[in-house]
C-alpha cells in the first residue's frame, strides 16, 4: 500500500523519503555523529535489517558479519563478511571500525571472543542484551536490580528462560570488561513490529484478524511490556552515533499498558469484529497450556511484570511511537504473508481455542 503525504505525517514520517514506511522510525532524534564505519554481528534476522536500514538512512557506512544463512539475498550493496561467532572471526582480524553492534549470540565464550578479537581496533561495543538478566521479578525494578549471576556453561542448550538470563547476564560482563568505557548494554524487552521472526506480537494480530472469540490468558489487568522494533533500531543507532555509555532497560513506559490494551490495539488495527474472554491461568495451566505469547503462568509469582522502568533509556534518547501504530503497521505486514505462512505456529491454534474455551463456559456456567 502507498502511503500518502498525509498519511505518513499521521505516522510520523514525512521527512524519511525513501525508506520503507514499515521499515521508518517514529521520529528521528537529532543526530551527532555521520559517517561512522559500524560493524553489526548480525544483520539479517528480526531486529538486525531495522538496524542496518537506519544506520544507511543516517549516512554511516554498515558493514554486517554472519553465517550467511538467514536471509542473505538482503543488502546486496553492503559489505557482508561470513564467520560464525563460536569460531571463524578471521574475517574480522586487522579490521577498523567505530562502533561495532553486537545483536547476533547470547553464549558468553562468543562475546568474549568478539570483544577480545575487535578490542584494539574498535571504539565502542553495543550488545543487545535481554530483560531476562534480571532474576528477581518481585516488583518494580530499574537497570541497578541483580542480575543472575550463574557460572553459566558454555553449551548450546539454553532452552529455559533462566539459562537465557543467565546466559546474557555472562555476555553483559565480557563487554564491560572489555570495553569498560566505552560500551552500551541493552537490555531489550519483547520486541514487536515488522519482520518478526518469532512472531510474539504478531500472534495477537492473528487472532485479532480471525475475529470470533479470542481466548485473553490470565488477568486482562497484567502489565505487559513491549518495544517496537524500529524504536529500538533507531536508539541503538542513536546511542552508537553518541556513544551513550552504560545499561539500559529498553521497552515500553512501566505500568502503562496490559494484556487488555495490547489486544484490543490489535483488535482495532485489525477491524474485525472479535471479542476477547478471559480464562483464568490456573485453568489454562491445570489444562496443558504452556506457551501463549506475552502470558506469564506464574504471573502471581512475579509480580514485578511489566513494571521495569526505562526512564533510564527514555533520559538517553529512547523514543517511542504509540502503541497503536505498531498494531497498524504489523496488521499490514501480516496481511501480506502468503497463505500457508498465516497459520504462525505459536501459543495456541483456533481449534485449541475454542476447545478450551467451551470447557471455560461449561465450567462457569456449574459454577
Ligand atoms: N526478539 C525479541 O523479542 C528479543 C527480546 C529481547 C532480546 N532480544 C535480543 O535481540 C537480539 C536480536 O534478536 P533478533 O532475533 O532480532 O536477531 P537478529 O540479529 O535480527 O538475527 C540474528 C543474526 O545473527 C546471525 N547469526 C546467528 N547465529 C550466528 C552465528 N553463530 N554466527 C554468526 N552470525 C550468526 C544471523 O545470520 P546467519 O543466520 O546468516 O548467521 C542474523 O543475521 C538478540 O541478541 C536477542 O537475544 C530479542
């Protein structure tokens, strides 16, 4: 869809001709530094192409390193070095940069290899770290809250959400010991927008489009906290142009959206005619259910849920569109998937949910 003039003031935009709508951030932070040589270990998956987009629409000269397998027909006019972060970084060897943006590994012994291999030759690290650091979600928290802090094994198989944490919080310490003046850690929230791979947000913009019933997990008042992929994008080109140094949260304000809000942006970007019923956890879990994107199954156990603050960021440059601009924009990506595509292969499918459903309303109504 071509945007109007208009309609791209609407969203913020007017100004960035040339770039993809989608692709665009909100509004652009005045710039301090142009022409910077930057790095990116990454590039092609979720977050990476909003990053590279940015940083070309800004006048810097980008240059990505990866496996070569995820997306590679993208950027064909960059220069793109193949390695793998566990072993091969001789691509990397005797090369300069300013500012190398480390959005590709969550193993420590690959950011220690990283930063050890570019320390001589590169004046600042940004490593895209997560909000899983953070071990204690008891309530409200800002970037000085414990991280974990486990001798955590250098193997593949994170496969919980505490190894992950674990994880990143040993890759944070490689970079500040590295580059300890010279780094920004960010820490990200669910990131949602445009090109998402993994499809978190992009679940409820599904559902939203079915319309019908939407099965709404838990309490419609849960916090919930999520960043546009192309505000994240545009502040970590900001913080490598400023060589913003130290830890941030990245994600939406504290406390201000729920579960309830999120799905009904998506409810309205979508236009569809849906009403949402709330299921309780405890009855979704004594039922099976294990993975429904934003859902927290123990929500009562951590409490602290989207009340992480990120006045930290917001005080260093972060901005952020409205929320219901990123149920728009992701409503029209998605629309554009091809059929067998649509069908996203996360949380729950229209048939389980109208299983559980069903068995919600025979419950209250022998209640
Ligand atoms: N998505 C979220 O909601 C979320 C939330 C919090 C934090 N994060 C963090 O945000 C960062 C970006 O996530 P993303 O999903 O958007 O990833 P991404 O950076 O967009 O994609 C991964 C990139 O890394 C490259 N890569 C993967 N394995 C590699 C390896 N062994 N050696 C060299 N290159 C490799 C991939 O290319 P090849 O496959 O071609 O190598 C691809 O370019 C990650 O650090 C993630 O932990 C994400």
């Amino acid at each position: 869809m071509k945007l109007t003039r208009r309609q791209l003031a609407q969203l913020g935009l007017v100004g960035l001709a040339g770039m993809n709508p989608l692709l665009a951030s909100a509004t652009s932070p005045p710039k301090t530094a142009a022409g910077l040589k930057i790095l990116i270990l990454g590039g092609t998956g979720f977050l990476g192409p909003h990053i590279v987009n940015n940083a070309v629409a800004s006048g810097h000269t980008v240059t990505l390193f990866n496996r070569g397998k995820t997306d590679p027909h993208l950027f064909p006019e960059l220069e793109k070095l193949v390695g793998t972060r566990s072993g091969n970084l001789e691509p990397l060897q005797g090369r300069q940069w300013d500012v190398v943006l480390d959005t590709s590994t969550f193993m420590p012994n690959e950011v220690q290899k990283s930063c050890a291999l570019l320390k001589p030759n590169v004046g600042h690290y940004l490593y895209i770290s997560s909000t899983a650091v953070y071990k204690d979600w008891s309530g409200p928290m800002d970037e000085t809250a414990p991280v974990y802090n486990l001798k955590a094994p250098d193997s593949a198989n994170y496969n919980s959400f505490q190894k992950y944490g674990a994880a990143k919080a040993g890759c944070e310490r490689q970079v500040s010991k590295h580059f300890p003046q010279q780094h920004t850690v960010i820490r990200s929230d669910a990131i949602a927008g445009p090109g998402d791979k993994h499809h978190r947000y992009t679940y409820w913009i599904r559902k939203a489009a079915m319309g019908g019933e939407i099965l709404g997990p838990g309490r419609p008042s849960t916090f919930v906290q999520y960043i546009d992929v192309r505000d994240l994008a545009q502040w970590v080109v900001h913080c490598a142009e400023n060589s913003v140094n130290g830890t941030f949260n990245a994600s939406s304000k504290a406390s201000a959206y729920t579960m309830e809000t999120m799905i009904n942006d998506c409810r309205t970007a979508s236009d569809t005619a849906s009403s949402v019923v709330w299921v309780d956890s405890e009855f979704l879990v004594a039922q099976g259910v294990q993975d429904i994107p934003f859902w927290v199954p123990l929500q009562d156990a951590m409490p602290g849920m989207g009340q992480l603050s990120v006045e930290k960021a917001m005080q260093n440059g972060l901005q952020q569109r409205a929320k219901l601009d990123t149920a728009r924009d992701v409503f029209e990506w998605y629309q554009g998937f091809p059929a067998e595509d649509k069908v996203l292969g996360v949380g729950i499918s229209q048939e389980q949910q109208a299983q559980l459903i069903a068995a919600w309303n025979k419950l209250q109504e022998a209640a």
